[in-house]
C-alpha cells in the first residue's frame, strides 16, 4: 500500500477562491458517510438537516482532490433541509450535479420558485435541461442528464439573468426583476415549498451568493475545479515552481512520518507576494503538528 502523502493547492484553489467570494451559504456536501447534517462551509452557521435517501461520501467533481466527496440522492425521499431563506434584489446559486434522471422535474435546489416565483431554483427539466428560476427563469439549450458532472449557475439583478452552465453563459435575459422576499428556505434535493420533485443524482459544493456572480467568477470557478492538486510525501524540502502546482505530477519518494488520514500537517512556504508561474517556491512539509498551519498560497491535508 502507497504510503499518505500531503496534497497542496497553491494559489487559486477552488475552495479558497469561492470563499474570497463571500457565500451566504455553502454546503460542500462532502460531509462524512452517516452524517445527519451537512456543514455550512460559508462560517453563516446553516447546518443542513438530511431526510430520506441521502449517501454522503460518493465520488466528487473536483479533479485530483479526493477529500472533497459529494452526496447521492435517491430521487424518491432524500433532501437536506436548511435555515437560510434567501430574500433580495439579486443572487446567484451555484450547484454541481450530476444525474441521468429524466421524465419529470428534478429539483437540485429550490425555495419555492416553482411555485409563486418568490424563491430561488436550480433545476433539471423532464427533458434534462438545466433551469435557473427567481422571478423569472431561465432554460439552458442543451440537455445536462447525460450522468456526468456538471456546474450550474444561475444570477440575477434587478434587471438581468444569466444562466451559465460548465463555466459559459448559454442563456440571458433583460428587464425588470422584483426582489424575491424568501417564502421556504433553501432546501437542496427537493422542492423547497413541498417534499415532491426529488433530486436523483449527485450533487456537491452548493453555494447562494448575496448578488450576481460575473460571468468571469464563474469561468473561475469553473476552471478551478479542473485543476489537479500537487501530491508529494511528507518529510521532503526542494524548490518548487507554482507551476508544478497547476498539473499533475508524481508523489515523491522520499518519506520521514506517516501521518494518519485526514491529519493535518503544517505546511511552510516564504511569505512572498505576486508569484508568477515561473518563480520558484521554497517549501517544507513537516511532521503533523497539533495546529493546522495554512500558508500564503495554500492548504494541505493527508491523503491516501
């Protein structure tokens, strides 16, 4: 059995890049398997609370980190429950998913839009397509129940909506949009106003933002996810470039501890600004320490 080793995301991880963007809510979904709540991840404290058929632990979306796991909803009882109601003149949702379900609505995020129009939606059509939905909706042109993942994105402002979907704007509008007032909260898996229209799929890294992401966040946020992380052992200290972070690379072979799954580890790294992909990084790995060490550019944690 390979021996753990750390992974590192320098720079623009996709965590550390969508909490620069100050979430109202974020629920990972990559809670622990058996878990009954979902961590709100955004510091706002909304706990989700799980119903019915819901798995954590399942396969996630985000390349070469295996920590970051997503939750499997059964499509006939499984939901998440959650406190926040959303109320304003502008937001945005943002969800991954992934399902092949067709023939009737399935509902990845809702707070009763479906209804009265005074909630937020995310959604996949009987068709398939991805639907954004506040007051006003809109429907991606192309079909997303082909069982792969997915990243979904609806935003809204007093006057416009842009629906975006793998990271590109594929429909908008114009015109006046009423503040939504937040009849239900949130629920995730299933309508937020009733427990029908149930999610079959996955889902993860679910976020509502207090206004509209730009069209360049979310290509961001998008491209993020993409980016495998660097795996090396611990107990090993060379001159790195950022650029080796941004791809996939070998673990190397030298190891000192072995620390247990999912220990922290302190990482070190020069306090230095505006690195360019070229410029080299000095960085130490040391054993496990009882404090989680986050450096500038980045954040570790054991893997197998």
């Amino acid at each position: 059995q390979a021996a753990p080793s750390v992974r590192l995301s320098l720079g623009d991880s996709y965590d550390s890049y969508l909490a620069s963007l100050n979430p109202s809510a974020w629920w990972k979904l990559a809670d622990a398997v058996g878990s009954g709540t979902a961590a709100d991840s955004s510091g706002n404290g909304y706990t989700g609370t799980v119903s019915g058929g819901v798995t954590f632990g399942q396969p996630g979306p985000l390349s070469g980190i295996p920590l970051e796991t997503a939750a499997l909803f059964d499509g006939t009882s499984g939901y998440i429950e959650t406190a926040y109601n959303p109320g304003g003149p502008a937001f945005t949702i943002a969800s991954w998913y992934r399902s092949s379900a067709s023939g009737s609505t399935n509902i990845i995020l809702d707070s009763g839009a479906a209804e009265n129009n005074n909630g937020l939606g995310l959604w996949l059509t009987s068709s398939g397509n991805l639907k954004g939905a506040a007051k006003g909706s809109l429907t991606a042109p192309a079909i997303s129940n082909d069982g792969l993942w997915h990243f979904g994105v609806y935003a809204f402002t007093s006057n416009t909506q842009n629906l975006y979907q793998d990271g590109v704007q594929v429909i908008s509008a114009s015109g006046p949009i009423a503040p939504i007032t937040g009849d239900y909260g949130l629920r995730i898996g299933a309508y937020g106003g009733g427990l029908f229209d149930y999610f079959s799929g996955s889902a993860a890294e679910v976020a509502v933002f207090p206004y509209a992401l730009s069209a360049a966040q979310v290509g961001q946020l998008y491209s993020l996810a993409g980016t495998p992380a660097k795996q090396f052992t611990t107990g090993t200290q060379r001159a790195y470039t950022l650029a080796d972070f941004l791809m996939q690379v070998n673990s190397d072979s030298q190891q000192a501890v072995q620390p247990q799954l999912g220990e922290p580890v302190q990482v070190m790294a020069p306090l230095q600004e505006n690195l360019m992909p070229s410029d080299s990084v000095a960085l130490s790995v040391l054993a496990p320490g009882t404090t989680w060490s986050t450096a500038t550019y980045g954040e570790a944690s054991c893997v197998a």
